[in-house]
C-alpha cells in the first residue's frame, strides 16, 4: 500500500529541462489567480471562445478546435471512439506510440501494429504499402508526430498525403510533444484530428487537452451508432456552436493561464517560434554529437525533446541527481523499459532558447567531467 507523504511548501524550485511539463512565464501563472466565476457566465464565453479562436489562428487551421480540461490522454481514447468502427492502423515506435495501439485494444478494437525498432521513424512508404496490402480496410491510421521516449520525430506530413489517398481511412496523431514547438501544416495534409497537452511545447500548466478535428471526422462520428461522451465531436463542437463554452465543467483557472500564454504565443509567431525551437534542437545535437551520440535514426530526430545515448556510460541517475542539487535543473533520463540507463533526454520546448539549454550542458559537462 502507498502511504501518504504529506505536501509541504518548502521545496526548492528547479528550471525543468524534461519533455514536459516544462518552464511557464510568470505573468501566465500569474493569470491562474483571478477570482472564481461560473462557466455558464457571459464571461466563460469569452474567454472559451478567445482561447479557441487564437488557439486556430496560432496554428493556421480552418478545422475546428476543442480544449477540454484533460491530459492529451484523452483524445487516444476519444479519436479511437468517434472514427473507429472496428480496425485501425498504429505505427509504433517507442513507448508512447506503442500505448496508443494499447488503449484502441482495450477499447475493443482490431488494431495492426507497423511496428518499428525503437529509435526508428516511421516511413510513408511502409504506412503506404500497408494500406494496399490490407483486406481490411482501416477507418483509422494513427501515428505519433513527436516520440518522445526516443526523440524520434516523424514524418507526419508526408504520412498524411500517403493516407489522403484513402477517403475512407482517417489520420489521427499524436502531437502531445511537439505541438507549439514545431510546426506542422494541419490542413494542407489533411491531418483530421490532431491533439495535444498544455503543459510541453506550449508552456502552460498541465490540465488541458488541445485538439484539431477535420470536418470529414466530425461527419464521421456524426454518422456513427457510438462516440466518446466526453470528448465526442459532436458533442463537444456542436455545445461551442450553441454556446461558445464547453459542455462539463471547465478548469477555469488553467485555461486563464491558456489565453495569456497564447498571446504570448500569438505575438511571437508561429514561424518564429518553430524557428527557436529549430535552433534549440540543433544546439543539442551538436553537443550531443561531441560527448556521446544522438539515439533516434539520423534525419529524424525531434525538434523538443532529444534523446541522447549513453556512450560514454555514466550514471545517468545520479548524475541528473547531481545537476539538481548543484545547478537547481532537472533533465530526465531515458524512458521504457527498453532504453533505462542507456539513454538521457532534454527538453528544449517552450520557452527555453539556446542560452538557457547550454547553461544546462555546460551543467551536464561539470558533473558527468565530460
């Protein structure tokens, strides 16, 4: 049995370097403290229809939007739900991708694994000759855009030009990690839902889901005997039509949070801030390349979160216990079962630039003697 261990207020505050939940601007936590008011007020309206409507304009989409108080979690389940009848396609790569397939399979569906050696994208060519060589006839293909227990980002937009050849197949994916931190063109490849969560490239508070439906999955869903009750499309878009609110009781305080934060975002762009991320992303390599070596397959390593293998054989835990104490940063170390100690990530997503991730290797460097 778990005991209690009682929560006291006298931590010490660390800059997080992790896949999230990362670094959040003062004033956007600042914005959480406002006096309660109910989400049925004109109030609510404004500010459920602000943050959706920047939440579009921030990534150049005409497909609607839902942010729910939820983790990204959500919408694995829900978009498996709404569009799959029966068989759906799930491209696995590491320990998230790999849960996707998991949660349709516990949802009752036939699911088909394109399975991939850890630290390996996804290719096009593969979902391509899948789907010809399928009697099936997938209603889904899913696939994760950032896998950030690899670092591995892969190649989304191509992969969704492969299944737009297929009107009766629908591309869920999965940008919980990436999102906010690297663009993708959601309607020029015909992406129909993609998801988020507040708390990684986006630099919010964790507690909200962000998702992007197409109006092919709307209809698709519409057409359907059974969907998702809480993350349903129809349900969910057709209550913002009515009433520009969401349909259950919303996470008020983090979603003040959101409409700060996306101002922020709003301002600086969506260009510009792929850019930095880019730059982050590139720094990292290179250090990476110097001391150890980069773990996903070259060309397709991700543009938040690396994952750098273990060359050199240091003690990863102790030495992320070591920058904690010493430099008051915390990075992570690898994730599944299958990586352990072989492998230690950084987060270089939301607010963070170059100059604050090589205060974290110069860090890395004192500690490990690199």
């Amino acid at each position: 049995m778990t005991e209690k261990r009682e929560y006291t207020d006298d931590y010490t505050d660390e800059t997080l370097y992790i896949p999230g939940p990362t670094e959040v601007r003062e004033d956007v936590i600042e914005a959480m403290a406002q006096p309660m008011f109910g989400h049925r007020m004109d109030r609510m309206t404004d500010l459920y229809t602000t943050i959706v409507e920047d939440t579009k304009e921030f990534l150049g989409t005409d497909n609607d939007a839902i942010i729910l108080t939820a983790s990204g979690t959500e919408f694995w389940e829900a978009s498996t739900l709404n569009l799959v009848d029966e068989n759906i396609l799930v491209a696995t790569c590491g320990s998230f991708s790999e849960r996707h397939a998991n949660v349709a399979e516990r949802l009752g569906k036939d699911v088909d694994r394109l399975e991939y050696e850890w630290g390996r994208a996804v290719k096009p060519e593969d979902v391509r000759e899948a789907l010809e060589e399928s009697e099936k006839g997938y209603d889904v293909v899913a696939c994760a855009m950032n896998e950030s227990s690899t670092g591995v980002r892969n190649p989304i937009e191509e992969i969704g030009d492969v299944v737009a050849e297929y009107p009766d197949t629908y591309f869920v994916v999965d940008a919980v990690s990436a999102l906010g931190g690297d663009y993708v063109a959601i309607d020029e490849h015909e992406i129909d839902v993609l998801f988020a969560s507040s708390q990684k490239a986006f630099a919010m508070p964790p507690g909200l889901a962000i998702c992007t439906v197409s109006e092919g999955a709307y209809e698709r869903e519409v057409g359907k005997d059974s969907a998702s009750w809480y993350g349903g499309f129809q349900r969910t878009l057709d209550y913002y039509d009515r009433k520009g609110q969401t349909h259950s009781t919303p996470a008020i305080p983090i979603m003040l949070a959101y409409r700060k934060q996306m101002k922020h975002m709003l301002e600086e762009g969506h260009d510009a801030r792929d850019e930095r991320h880019r730059e982050m992303a590139e720094y990292t390599r290179e250090w990476a390349s110097e001391h150890f070596a980069m773990f996903p397959e070259e060309g397709y390593e991700s543009q938040t979160v690396s994952c750098i293998e273990n060359t050199q054989g240091i003690d990863v835990a102790g030495t992320i216990e070591q920058v904690s104490e010493e430099y008051g940063m915390v990075f992570s170390n690898g994730y599944g079962s299958q990586l352990g100690e072989e492998t230690f990530r950084i987060g270089h997503m939301g607010e963070h630039d170059v100059e604050s991730i090589r205060a974290l290797t110069d860090a890395i460097e004192d500690v490990a003697g690199l």
